[in-house]
C-alpha cells in the first residue's frame, strides 16, 4: 500500500484539471515504456491507475480507446494481460519527448525577430515561433524564419515584451502546477522510502500535468523569460523531480 506521506504529496497532482483516463496512460507508456519492447503488465497498470483514483471500468474504457486509435496494443502472456505502444504510439511519444524532458538549461540561449510578409500563410515554418503582435514573431536563433521574412537578431529584452510572449490563456494552470509541484517538494519521502510503483505513479502525475501546459505552446527562448515566470518555475520542478526520482526499471514494478 502507498505511504500515507507519499499519498499526501501527490494529491494536488491528482486533483489538477485535464486528467482524462486516456491521456493519464499515455504520459504512463510515454514515461515508463517508451521504447520498443518495453511492455506494462496489467495488474501494475491496474495498480498505478488505481494510486491516481482511476476506477477499474475507466482504465478499461481508456485501453479500449487507445487501442482503436492505434495507440496502444495488448496481448495476452498466460493469464496476463502485457500492454505496449504501437509504432505510431511511439513515433509521437518520442517526439513529444524531446520537448517534455528538456531540462530549463537546453533552452535556446538566443533568439531571433522575424516581421513577416503580410501575406504570409506558412503556418508550419511559423509553428515554433511565437507571436508578439501582429506580424512579428520570435523565436530560437536557429530556426529558419519563412520565406520573404525579415529577421533579426535578439539582443536585450524587456519586461514588458516577456510578459507579452506568457501564454495568458494558461496562466492559472501554471500557477496551481507549481502549487502542487511545491508542495509535493516538501512532503515527498526520499527516493529509497518509495517503492517502485510509486516511484512510476509519481513520475506519470508529474509529466502529465506538464505535458498538458507545456505541449499548447511553443518554447520560449530562456531570454525571452522573466524568471519569476510560473511556467519557468514549474519547469525547474518538473526537471528536479524526476531527476531525484528516476524511472524505475521495468523489472522492479510489481503490483504487490
């Protein structure tokens, strides 16, 4: 059973907005069995679930989900039931990845101004650079801005321009993130008091009330952040976490 002081640390994770079922299992496979050949038995899914109060007749509505959409794939071994990522699972799995464990320390250190064609409609070459006003954007020095752009190089920012590159539409969920990765700071147990499966449950709680901010905007160049910023707060965090609490081999997971 999970420590009365580790149940109380991820409460507030569990208590966050977005906890779809099927969104839960797939920050848990992207986090636990990303790679190929890497499988999570049914009773320690059945078991990681249950720690993050998901009934039983959810979880089996969410596998069915992602099975349909080609998420995930089931096979039976003996009695148990064995659970992976598909090949397409995986591919955006490993694509979300390099964003979602990027520590603050690999943001860009610089940063370029683009002023865009008014008729320009490239989306995609737009699509890691973020919106100032109008048609100026901005974004990492090395990204290759859209044709017949004009761009710059960054240099000094001000507050004010910081704080208009904030996502406001997310701003309180970063603000009750870092709320719940605070206090799960300070009630954690160490590392060596939690067993395996809670080492796994904290873990998916963590990245996916992450990935669910983190993932609706593109990154920001670490100059063009203010460091009071929720975001950059809850980033720091996020990556202390789960360095002071690795993932777990495969092997040590039991559902006992």
């Amino acid at each position: 059973m999970p420590t009365d002081d580790f149940t109380l640390a991820i409460q507030p994770l569990k208590q966050l907005g977005g906890q779809r079922v099927w969104s839960l299992m797939i920050s848990l496979f992207g986090d636990l069995a990303r790679h190929e050949g890497d499988v999570i038995d049914g009773p320690v899914l059945s078991a990681i679930m249950a720690a993050m109060d998901v009934r039983p007749e959810a979880a089996r509505v969410a596998l069915h989900r992602l099975r349909k959409d080609n998420w995930i794939a089931s096979q039976k071994h003996g009695r148990t039931s064995q659970h992976s990522l598909t090949t397409d699972g995986r591919r955006q799995s490993h694509a979300a990845s390099r964003r979602i464990y990027a520590s603050p320390d690999d943001l860009a250190q610089n940063w370029q101004m683009v002023l865009t064609d008014e008729a320009t409609s490239d989306a995609k070459a737009l699509s890691d650079f973020v919106n100032l006003e109008g048609r100026i954007y901005v974004g990492a020095a090395d990204l290759a801005p859209p044709k017949n752009a004009f761009a710059i190089s960054g240099k000094d920012a001000p507050d004010w321009m910081k704080r208009e590159l904030e996502p406001q539409q997310l701003a309180e969920g970063y603000v009750h993130l870092r709320a719940a990765l605070e206090h799960a700071v300070l009630v954690l147990p160490p590392p060596p008091d939690l067993v395996p499966r809670e080492i796994a449950t904290l873990r998916c709680l963590v990245v996916h009330n992450w990935r669910r901010l983190a993932l609706k905007h593109p990154a920001v160049p670490r100059p063009l952040i203010r460091d009071d910023w929720p975001g950059l707060r809850c980033h720091v965090l996020v990556a202390d976490l789960l360095a002071r609490y690795p993932r777990p081999q495969q092997d040590s997971i039991t559902a006992v």
